[in-house]
C-alpha cells in the first residue's frame, strides 16, 4: 500500500477497506508516513466522511496501536460513562461513586479542561493530595476496593490517538463526526469497559450546538460500539445554561458532595444536575444488566444518595487516591480566591436564558479551564449562581458571585458576563434536560 493512493481514495469519496485503515495508523505510530500525509488524510475524511464500519475498524486499529488496561479479574460488570463536555459538567464526580454504590464497576478515563469546557481530572486535583496518575494495577486495585477509579490517558494507552488529535487540533479537523467517535471510543475501550453510556450535550455550551449535530454523533457513536460488538447508551442533554450552580474546580467538587449527600434541590442544587446525573447513572445500570427498567433504575440511583452510600464510595475513593477525606470536608464553603463579587439584576423579571459559553470563556479567563494544554488552572476561581433558568428575581437581587484572584481578574470576568442573563417580563417554559435517548445493548 502506499499512503498516497489511500489519500486520493478517500478524497475521491471511496471506502478504505480494515487493512488500510489499519496501514495508516499503523504506519503513522511507527514514523514510516509522514505528518503531512496523514494530515491530508484528515482533510479527506473531515470533507468526504466514512462509513461506520470505516469508523469501527479506525477505532479498533487506534485501540490496538498501544497497551490496554486488562480488567478481566474484576468482577463486573464494567461500564463507564463520556460527556462530550460543557460548562459547569460535574456529573462524572457523582455519577461514578453512585454508580458504584448500585453494582456496577466504574473504570473511568478522563480528560483535563480545554477551551470553553471543564475537565474531570482537573475538578478532581483540586482536591489536595488527590492523583489520577494511576499505573494499570492500581487503577484495577481501586476499582475493586471502592468500585471506580479516576485515571488520565497515559503514554502508553492508545498512542494513535494522542497523535492524530494533535494534528486534528493544529490542521482544522477537529469537528469530523468519524474522527471524534474514534478518539472517544478507542480510549474508553482501551481502559477496559464492557459497556458505555454518552452523554451528548447540545447547544451554546456545546461543542456540538446544533441538535442535528448532536444527533449525527449520538448515531455514530451506536454504529460504531455495534461495529465492536459492545452496548452504547447515547443520551443527549442540553447545554445552553450551565450545568447545577458551581462552576469552577473546587466549586464544583463542593456541589458535588452536596449531590452525593443527597442534598434536596430546596437546599440550593438545581434540578438539571440532579436529573441529568441520575438519568446516565441509571442508564449505566441497565447497560450493566443490574437493571432492566429504566424508571426502576432511577430509583435505586435515588435510594442510594438518600441512604449516604454513594457519599460513602466518594470518600473512600478520596482516600485511595490519595487526598485526606478529613480536610476535603473541612474546606467545604472557605476554599475560595481571595477576591469576590456579585454581581446583581438590574431589572426585574424571569431569568429566561443563561449563557453557558460566556461563562466557559470568562472562565478560562479566571484560570477553570485552559487555552491550550500547557496552561495551569486553579483550584479555588470561579462563578456561583444565585439564579438559574426559569427563577424570578427582583431588581438588585443577586444573580451570580465571582471568585477571582485579583479584582482586575473579577472586573474582567463582569465585563465578559454583561450580557449572559436574560431576563423578561414573562416566563418561558422549562425545557427538559434529557432532549433524546437511543440504546444499543
């Protein structure tokens, strides 16, 4: 074969057969095709797309480009879940301890914030002491000790991806449906799952903001897990406001807590995190088969946050990797930047829509998330939410409260946030989170 011919191939709209799919990755891991090919490559693919089963062999040959995580001696079952990101997206912190706490094994690998959105792993750092730089055989210890680990992609899982997404990232083919299937899946079958369930988040704070979008990745993500013979959920949520009332590292692991204490909504959590969280968590139980219905699932995910087993899995995992549970409790409501400012309506009304991609950037501003992968976020910056979608405020009534490290910090992130509440004089109606849902188990 030769990486030209492929090149033309797909340009021209043909069909690559495994073999050659498998010739390129293989061919780029190893150094024998250079980055300019397989970067036209992309640019093909990107404009012609492929077909699910060109997708299913790309991401197979991704998975057998490096080692995988052997969880074959865990008891099971193994199933884990992937958000295509979004602001304020906390889920995975309580989604896996209550996951766990129902029956099923969680081996999660997650990713660090990049652009507008949160990362998992960095939500999870700013818990002191707390690591995710996990060997193979402790990841497969704590699952089996607390039912899930939190663990980053290393060098040696899935070495094509790491490859390509860089070229993606620098050559404009980052948005192809095949190309982010086959990265998302490769990783997560690589880490050891038997099943996987997607949360596919549409609108402003989305990277896919159009519902047609979402839904042409929620398909490929089924054809591609039929193609390797495992189940996929795919779940697709909204986006358009933030996600709960945290957003910021720490600030989210709070809200996180208070979910997994089985804190009410009447307590200051909002109803989207909650019934997002328990409707993929409750999906998981159905791909795990500990569940066949998914009103029944539903409710051992609710049973389990009112009887503090799911806050029981969390602390023991704080404990197995590494953080001190003791002083993650006592920084609960204090850890915070040194300057904050509210910011409040001034004019009354319903708050009818709430940017989400507004706050992601004047986040990144503030140090949550990052611009590129070498920036360092912190800890403790970030926004509360006095007010979501649908709430009524009174003029000079608190809508949101930045935590800055410096009051130009604040000021820039107030300037950047003129605009990201609406409020009129009427109401709209709520919109459910959970916009569709499609199985393949």
């Amino acid at each position: 074969m030769r990486a030209v011919e492929l090149i033309a191939k797909k340009r021209d709209g043909g069909t690559h057969t495994r073999a050659e799919i498998e010739f390129l990755v293989n061919g780029y891991v190893a150094g024998q095709i250079p980055d300019y090919q397989v970067a036209a490559w992309l640019m093909a693919v990107c404009l012609v797309g492929m077909t699910g089963d060109e997708t299913g062999a790309l991401t197979g040959a991704m998975i057998d480009s490096g080692a995988t995580i052997d969880l074959s001696s865990l008891a099971g079952p193994l199933v884990d879940k992937h958000s295509t990101g979004g602001v304020g997206d906390k889920v995975s912190l309580i989604l896996a301890p209550l996951a766990a706490a129902c029956g099923v094994q969680v081996p999660m690998m997650s990713g660090r914030a990049l652009g507008h959105t949160g990362g998992t792993l960095d939500k999870l750092e700013s818990i002191a002491g707390y690591s995710t730089a996990l060997s193979a055989e402790r990841f497969r210890l704590i699952i089996d000790e607390c039912g899930y680990a939190m663990t980053g992609q290393s060098a040696e899982i899935v070495p094509a991806d790491r490859l390509l997404y860089a070229l993606r990232d620098v050559t404009a083919t980052v948005e192809s449906i095949p190309l982010i299937t086959a990265s998302i899946m490769s990783k997560k079958f690589a880490e050891g799952a038997d099943a996987l369930v997607f949360d596919v988040k549409t609108g402003r704070g989305a990277f896919m903001k159009e519902i047609d979008d979402s839904r042409s990745l929620a398909q490929s993500l089924i054809d591609t897990g039929r193609s390797l013979g495992r189940g996929v959920v795919t779940v697709i949520t909204r986006m358009d406001e933030p996600l709960g009332r945290m957003i910021g590292n720490f600030l989210e692991v709070e809200e996180s807590m208070r979910c997994l204490r089985g804190s009410a909504p009447t307590d200051g959590l909002s109803d989207d995190l909650i019934g997002v969280t328990i409707r993929l968590t409750a999906w998981m139980l159905v791909a795990a088969g500990v569940e066949s219905a998914i009103e029944d699932a539903e409710a051992v995910c609710r049973a389990r946050l009112a009887d503090g087993s799911a806050y029981e899995r969390f602390m023991r995992n704080v404990e197995l990797q590494g953080g001190d549970p003791a002083e993650l409790e006592r920084q609960i409501g204090s850890r915070r930047a040194a300057h904050a400012v509210t910011i409040d309506a001034v004019r009354g009304g319903y708050v009818t829509a709430i940017d989400a991609y507004a706050f992601g950037l004047a986040g990144v501003g503030l140090g949550v998330g990052r611009n590129k992968t070498s920036d360092e976020v912190r800890p403790d910056v970030g926004f509360e939410l006095h007010a979501k979608q649908g709430d009524r405020v009174a003029a000079g009534q608190p809508l949101y409260t930045i935590h800055a490290d410096s009051a130009d910090a604040a000021s820039d992130a107030a300037h950047r946030l003129v605009d990201a509440y609406a409020i009129d004089d009427t109401a709209i109606a709520a919109k459910a989170p959970v916009v569709e849902e499609h199985a393949a188990l």
